[in-house]
C-alpha cells in the first residue's frame, strides 16, 4: 500500500525479490491539484482552508513517488488511476489492472418500502471534499428537496462545514455497521458518488449489487464498467445541475428505476472477490515470471 512500504521495497531489492506496489487511488499530486481548484472556487476563506486541509502533505507526496521507483510493477483498480499514473510519467508496462469486486451474497437486492412521491437518495462514504459530496447536496436543491430524501452516512474528515449546507435536505448519519448499511441500501432509489478523485469506490459495487442505479463521475474509477444510460448514469464531474437533471428523470420514472437497476445487480454479478482473486493470483505469476525472465 502507498505510503507505507518504502523500507521493505528496499530491502526487497537488495534481496533480488519483485515488488509489487498496491496503488489503490490516483497520484498524490492529481489529488492536491483537484484540491487547489476546489478552493479557487470556495464561498469564504474558512472553506478555503477547509478544502486544503485535504491536501497530502509534501512529504507524503514524495515518499509515494519514491515507492513507485522502486516498485517492479504496480497494481490499480481501475483505468483512471492507471491513466492518471501514466500521464505521471510511470511505464504502462509496469502496470496492471484489477477491479475490485463485491460479495453479492452479502449485497443483494431487497423488497423496497412502499412507494411515496420522494425519491430515495443515498451517499455512502467520507464526509468530505474529495467525494464531491458538496455537489450532491446542491443537486437535490436543484431538484426539488420536496420530490427527493438524501441520505448521508459516512466521517466527517477534517472538520469541514459540509454538512452546514441546507441541512433541511438530508438526513445524516455517521458509521455505521454493515447489517445497518444493508438496510439503508435497500430502503434506496439510487445511489450517487460525484467524487473528484477515487481509485475505485467499493461502495458503487455494493449499490449495484442492491439493485439500485447509480449517478457517478469518471473519477469514481467505473470507466467501462458503469455505462451511462445503462446501470444508471456517468455525469462531469462538478455538475450540480446534470445530478439534478438525472435525479428529477429518475424521480418522474419509476419503470427506468427498475432497468436500471436490474441492469446493476447483473453488473455486480460480474465482479466477484473469487474473479479478483483468480486474476491477481494469474497476473502475479505472470510478472514474476517476467521480472525473472522467465516471460
């Protein structure tokens, strides 16, 4: 894992093993720099305070860019973190990919409540700047707060005032346990996750597994896996208005609710713990043998 191996990769080097680096989000910089245009853009200073606090320190910064040096090749979980590493100048050939998966056993879809004119919302995850969580809750604003119910569960990171933004919206809860979460899932219409910089958020998964559609930005790190107007819908990142726009069509069509997230679970279905797990095993032997020339 980034930021925490630097010592046992060399030591591994010395020893003449292959080091594989888990580089589970995009490059530290990316984020610092989408985190620098986030507080151009704050209301006040003290949120632009707040926005920075999410900065990786330069220390950090570095000491991940020395374990990717030293690193033989580097694991991601999805296209936007292995693109973003390769604009970062590290070797495509270095890389290898492997999306995460779900337990559809444990995440699956359940009888809803009855229906009311409110369509259920449900974010899951920090409470923070880096989900673009802000974006959501101005959404719903634009929506029509009386047709939709937001739901939050997640930590709040580093104190930040996001929840003080029309709390007559949501309702917030902080963490909670999986049998908890389960039942927030299935209470559910749609999930949305508008992150600004993600590796590949497992609760995606989770929500598809549910049944439910999903509203995403590319930088969730779905790219090929959730397709827009399929199993719910891929929007720009920063896009308050297109989040309301596939709110209110989803709010107004309960038949597109249920495609969509049928179209989900079948997804969900496709990215097993045992398929990862098959794959990593098959590609590690793969590098292995490649770094030993063997390949």
């Amino acid at each position: 894992m980034p930021y925490s191996c630097l010592r046992s990769f060399i030591i591994a080097k010395n020893q003449g093993w292959t080091t594989v680096l888990n580089h589970v989000n995009a490059n530290f910089r990316t984020e610092n720099e989408s985190w620098r245009y986030e507080a151009e853009m704050a209301c006040d200073l003290e949120e632009r305070k707040e926005i920075l606090r999410e900065q990786w320190p330069a220390r950090t910064v570095q000491l991940v860019d020395e374990e990717v040096s030293h690193a033989d090749f580097v694991l991601v979980p999805s296209t936007f973190v292995r693109d973003d590493l390769v604009s970062r100048g590290l070797s495509r050939d270095k890389i290898f990919m492997i999306p995460y998966g779900v337990d559809t056993s444990r995440f699956h879809a359940q009888s809803k409540p009855s229906e009311s004119r409110a369509l259920r919302v449900l974010y899951v995850g920090q409470i923070g700047y880096r989900k673009g969580l802000r974006y959501l809750i101005d959404a719903v604003g634009l929506a029509d707060p009386r047709r939709t119910r937001l739901t939050l569960i997640g930590p709040v990171v580093n104190r930040n005032r996001i929840l003080d933004r029309a709390p007559q919206i949501y309702t917030y809860h902080g963490t909670m346990p999986q049998s908890a979460l389960m039942l927030q899932y299935s209470q559910a219409d749609v999930f949305v996750l508008p992150s600004l910089a993600e590796g590949m958020a497992r609760v995606v998964l989770e929500a598809m597994a549910c049944g439910l559609p999903v509203i995403i930005t590319p930088e969730t790190g779905f790219e090929g896996i959730v397709r827009d107007g399929v199993e719910g819908f891929v929007v720009q990142t920063r896009d308050s208005r297109a989040i309301a726009d596939r709110l209110g069509l989803l709010a107004s069509d309960r038949h597109l609710r249920q495609q969509l997230g049928q179209a989900a679970r079948k997804r969900a279905e496709e990215f097993s713990w045992a398929r990862f797990r098959e794959t990593f095993l098959a590609e590690l032997q793969r590098v292995v043998c490649r770094s030993d020339g063997h390949g």
